[in-house]
C-alpha cells in the first residue's frame, strides 16, 4: 500500500506552495552503511508519489480470525510493516507512547518508527474522515482511494504529518510523521490520509483460503478495474451528452436558416 496525506500546508509564512505528501521510511546514512534499521523515523515527502522501495509498505492482519489476503474493513486491528535494504523479515510501523525519549522534537507528539517486533504499539486501525460516517461504515470493506484517517489502536490518536516541522533526510528536506491529536490553535498538521493500494496480495500455500482463492483475481485488481470501467463510462457518456448538444446546435441553426428563408420570401411577395 501506498499512504498519501491530500494538502500539507508549509508553515505561516514559507515560500513552498501546498503540496501532497506521501509517507515513507527515511533511514539515515549511518543506517545504510551498517544495514540496520530499528528506529528508522517516518516521513511525507512531496516527490516520490509512484511506488518504490522506500513508500511501500505491508498490511498484515492481526486477529486469529483474519489471515493474509482477507478483505480489510473498517475497525479491523492490522500491522503496517516495511522492508528496507532487501531484509527478510518485516519491520513494523510502531509508535511508542510519547515520552521524554520518545516524541517530535518540536510538536511533543509520538514519534512513528521501524521496530523489529510486533507489539501493542503497532496495532493500527482505519476509520472514515468523516465523523459522521464512522458508525456506518464500521465493519466494511475498506475501498481502494478511500479517504480515511489512520488510528493507532493503543491509544486511539490518529497519525498525522506535521504541516510546520520538517526535518532533514538523505533524501532532501521532508515533514515528519507523528501520533497524536492535532490542536490548531497550537500547531498544525494534516490528520487526513488517502489510502490507496498498489500491489497485490495473494494468499501463501495452506493458508485457510484454498487453492481455490488462488485462482482468483486479487481484490485490488478487481476493484481497480472497476474504477477504470466506470472512468471509462462517464468518458462514453460525456462523449454522447457532447455529440447530442453538437447535433442540436446544428437543429437549431438550420432552423434558424429556414426562418431566415421563410422571412425573405415574405419579404419578396409584398414588394
């Protein structure tokens, strides 16, 4: 999965426009000498919004009821992992509760970070943006590009991009990342994240599923290939609405013309 935040806004003041962000792991140089990401931080970065190795990141379920390659929904508890420098076993999105050795430098909300385990800190849940739409939609299927709002289970806050602190990477200059409730009146960030999936997922050998899911498409791809059917029929339609206005604005001028005509006509016999 891919996870975009719409409009970060720079802070008060600074010549960078608004621009949309995209979540990655940064590690730091010292990091890739030695091959070692525990603690590697979370950024947004407004350039890199086609996958790569650094954006992309795992969903994997957490209850004994859920297994890989399930539908998500709304509500339900999964873990967010990542792969850096081609390791075989998954690193977690983790976010410790804030603390004087764990916080933002400058906002004192959660840091977000690569750990090596899967704790009670990594639990995430997804919600709707809407508030009023929390209710209803708990328990559903969660749909590609849905606008939603990422929860940390443990302590309900959801994760959020800091519009006014950015820190500096190998990468340039990026936002950090941080869970925690957002004060306007204090600082600011953008709670709001676009959820939006890129990879597939298949089912591994002897999972519950079957051998007969393996024959299926996956459900990202069906569900992107819905998204292109209906694109490509509000395209036939505006083509049609397009064609039927450009044939009656022919109608109406050759009516005009017959007028025209009928007018001159009358014109004739009276003189």
């Amino acid at each position: 999965v891919i996870l975009h935040a719409p409009v970060v806004q720079p802070r008060k003041g600074a010549p960078r426009p608004s621009l949309a962000c995209t979540i990655s792991a940064t590690p730091s140089r010292q990091a890739l000498v030695k091959n070692q990401y525990h603690d590697v931080p979370l950024t947004a970065c407004p350039v890199y919004h086609q996958p790569v190795l650094k954006n992309v990141f795992t969903i994997l379920p957490r209850g004994s009821g859920q297994h890989e390659g399930s539908v998500l929904c709304y509500g339900d508890p999964f873990d967010l992992t990542h792969k850096l420098g081609g390791q075989h076993e998954p690193l977690y999105v983790t976010s410790p509760v804030g603390s004087a050795l764990h916080s933002g430098r400058e906002s004192r909300r959660q840091e977000v970070l690569l750990k090596p385990h899967s704790t009670s800190h990594s639990a995430w849940r997804l919600q709707p943006s809407d508030p009023h739409l929390r209710l209803t939609y708990e328990g559903q299927s969660v749909e590609v590009g849905a606008r939603v709002m990422m929860i940390q289970t443990m302590t309900n806050q959801p994760m959020v991009i800091e519009e006014e602190f950015s820190t500096r990477t190998i990468f340039g200059q990026e936002q950090q990342v941080s869970v925690g409730v957002v004060t306007r009146a204090t600082t600011r960030a953008a709670s709001t994240i676009a959820f939006l999936t890129w990879t597939r997922r298949t089912p591994r050998q002897g999972s519950p599923q079957g051998d007969s899911d393996s024959q299926k498409e996956p459900l990202e791809e069906d569900v992107l290939q819905g998204e292109r059917e209906k694109q490509e029929e509000l395209r036939e339609r505006e083509k049609e609405k397009e064609e039927e206005q450009k044939l009656l604005e022919e109608r109406v001028e050759g009516l005009r013309l017959v007028l025209d005509d009928v007018e001159n006509n009358d014109d004739v016999e009276e003189r």
